[in-house]
C-alpha cells in the first residue's frame, strides 16, 4: 500500500512505484473510478484501450483475422475499395 499526503490546494504527489505501475509521466491525466463506494485510480488512456478491446471481443475470428498479416491485408483491401468508391 502506498499513502499521498493532500496539500491545502487539495494536491496529492502518486509515489513514483505508482506512476510506473500506470505508464504515467509528467503532463499524463488520471481518471479515478467509483466503484463500491471506492475510488480507482486509473491511467484514462489504458482504460480507453480496455474498453476498445472489449468492444472489438470476437471479432478478429468472426473476421477470420489470425494474425498481422491478415490485419494488414484487410486495410490494404478496405483503403483501395474507399479510392474506388
């Protein structure tokens, strides 16, 4: 468990293991997430990623995408039929 102490203007410093665990550097937001009557401390861009990953569950099979290549093959078809139309 890590502790932050909250200064006057209601600023808390996230110990360094912390900002590491999240990816976070100098400028980056966090999101804090409510859940149970908790707070979640979370990196926004990883949860964006979560959630597109979520979104995009089962798809690459349902595509019959097996790996990068069948990815890149795919944008390569999508990206003439749009110069087409």
């Amino acid at each position: 468990m890590e502790l932050a102490k909250i200064t006057t203007k209601g600023q808390i410093t996230l110990p360094i293991s912390i900002r590491r665990q999240l990816n976070l550097k100098d400028g980056d937001k966090v999101a804090f997430i409510e859940k149970d009557g908790n707070y979640i401390l979370v990196n926004p861009v990883s949860l964006a990623i979560d959630k597109v990953r979520e979104a995009f569950k089962g798809e690459a099979e349902r595509l019959g995408l097996k790996n990068e290549e069948d990815v890149t093959k795919m944008i390569k078809e999508l990206r003439k039929e749009k110069k087409q139309s």
